[in-house]
C-alpha cells in the first residue's frame, strides 16, 4: 500500500524554497550594485536611473545597455572602468574595499 503524500509538508518546502531565492536574488541585487559602482549614487538617483531604464522602449538604447552589461560581466576592463566612472573620474572596484552593508553614508 502506498504512503499518502503529505501535501502540507511539499507546500511548506516549495515556499521555504521560494523565499531562499527571493533572498538569493536580493543579495545578488545589492552585490551588482556594488561591484558597478552604482552604490556611490543616492538612493533617490539610483531608484531614478532604474525607473528610467524600466520606462525606456528604445530597442537601440536596450541593445546598447545589453551589450555594455554582457561586456561588464565578461571581465572586460573598459567595461569595468566605465562602470566605475564617478563625475569624469574613475574609481576602482575592489570587493575587499566596499564598505559593508548599511555603513555607506554614515558620519
């Protein structure tokens, strides 16, 4: 005879699941933040340029953004270097120099 499933306990993995990835997907977020530089911006600038890029139905401007993100991801150092670009200038992406967590801005 067979064992009846025990659907509560599939639902509850399946959410418990469901919530790693959002967390997952989160923390990957806050990291590509980070490692463009974009964590230099304020909150209000960032959450702008976003918003503008979400309204854009430019498919030549996409492209354009695609292929720069493709670069980024690839390890091209131009890419990485205008990433990075701050008022003209450059800043230099070092991980193990970001500051952590909630401290960005802090005095």
């Amino acid at each position: 005879m067979r064992k009846p499933r025990d659907y509560d306990a599939e639902l509850q993995a399946l959410n418990d699941k469901a919530k790693q990835l959002r967390t997952r997907k989160q923390t990957q977020l806050g990291e590509l933040v980070i490692a463009t530089g974009a964590d230099a911006l304020g909150t209000e600038i960032l959450a702008g340029v976003l918003l503008a890029a979400i309204g854009n139905d430019d498919p030549s401007l996409k492209e354009a953004w695609r292929k720069r993100g493709a670069a980024f991801f690839q390890g091209s150092a131009a890419a990485r270097r205008s990433a990075g670009q701050v008022s003209g200038g450059t800043q230099a992406i070092d991980p193990g120099t970001q500051p952590a967590a909630g401290t960005a801005g802090t005095a």
